[in-house]
C-alpha cells in the first residue's frame, strides 16, 4: 500500500507520520518511510538547492523538472522496490505537492505535470492521501516558530517566505485535488491539538485499510 501525506507548511505532517508508523507495525504491517524532495542520496542535494531562500530566483520550470528529477530517482530507488516487496509506503509528500505548488501556486497548469508524470512515471499514485489541512496563515505562524525555536533550518526556508497569497493557493489546490479524488483523499482537520489530530488520521488509516481489498 502506498500512502503519501500532503499539506502546506506547518501542517504538521512530519509530527503526525510517527504515529501512523505505529500503528500500521502494530498491525504486523513492514514499512518504509521516506520523503520527497531528499529520500535519496541524489534527492537530498536536490533538496538543498530546492529548498534554501539563497535560490529564491529559482524559474518556475527549472523549479518543475528539479522536482520531477527527484520523484524519478525516488520511485526507481526507494518507492517502487518497496512496494514490490509488499511493504507499506509513507512518503512525506509526492506528486499532489507538485501539481498544487508548482502547477497552480507557480501557475503552470496542472495538465504540464501531469503529463510529465506521466511520460516518467506511467500512472503510480498513493492508494491514501492524508490532507493535513488549516488556513494558510496559521500554517505559516506554525512553520516560522519552528525556525525561530531552531527546530528546522532557516536553510530550508524558501517556500515559506512566500507571500501568504502563494500559499492559500496551495491550500485551495490540494482542497480541489481532495474533491476531484474523494476515494483517494481524506482531509484532515490539521487545526486542531496534536492528539486530535493524531487520532483522526489513525481513524482515516484503519478505515481505508479496512476498505482496501487484501
């Protein structure tokens, strides 16, 4: 089973995987964590470059392909020989991250990436999206408190410095991607106390897997 987590910045989606993980090992399940962009060797020096404010001139396109550059490796390296072995992938991100912040927030169209994920990657997608989902400026107040705590680098700041209407964009592209996909999709309410959070993905988890054919 392949299950991705998406959501803007501070949604809490590098919290909540932890628990996830516990529960899915729990159940006898093997799983492999990863996350994009840096779940390779290759992917993390493109994670460098995508991520510092010191590439803030970054074009969009060259932005686009670094992305689809790092899911290729990712999937031929880590996702698809999981996945093969019957193990249960969560990644930390995948492909509706780029279609929201590149094709609609960079405003290149939603059917450019789609088709390039297409010719490099055929038709891979998760089997369960987890939406951590709250209002773009609440998220951002979340991130910048974990720069300013040290709990991340200000090295990987760049998106975050994006002005707030960047980022409701985001927002609302994953929120039209959840309702386009309902059987993929389960939004989660990201807003509320960890735990709370915590459990309704729990939830969301047990049910999907419950649903899906053994």
């Amino acid at each position: 089973m392949f299950i991705t987590l998406e959501g803007i910045e501070g949604a809490g989606k590098t919290t909540i995987l932890p628990e996830l993980v516990a529960a899915l090992e729990t159940g006898g399940a093997v799983c492999t964590v990863t996350r994009e962009p840096g779940g390779t060797d290759f992917g993390r020096q493109l994670r460098a470059i995508l991520l510092d404010p010191a590439h803030s001139g970054l074009d969009p396109y060259a932005e686009l392909l670094l992305y689809v550059a790092d899911r290729v490796q990712h999937v031929r390296e880590i996702i698809r020989p999981a996945l093969d072995r019957g193990e249960v992938v969560l990644c930390d991100r995948y492909m509706d991250a780029t279609i929201v912040y590149q094709g609609v927030a960079r405003r290149l169209g939603r059917n450019l990436v789609t088709t390039l994920h297409e010719l490099v990657l055929g038709e891979l997608k998760p089997d369960l999206t987890l939406l951590l989902d709250l209002p773009a400026k609440a998220g951002l107040e979340r991130a910048w408190r974990d720069f300013d705590s040290g709990e991340r680098s200000r090295r990987e700041s760049r998106f975050e410095q994006e002005h707030l209407a960047f980022h409701e964009a985001v927002r609302e592209g994953y929120l039209a991607l959840a309702q386009a996909e309902p059987e993929r999709f389960r939004i989660i309410n990201a807003a509320a106390d960890p735990q709370a959070v915590a459990r309704e993905a729990r939830n969301a988890l047990k049910a999907a897997l419950a649903a899906s054919p053994s």
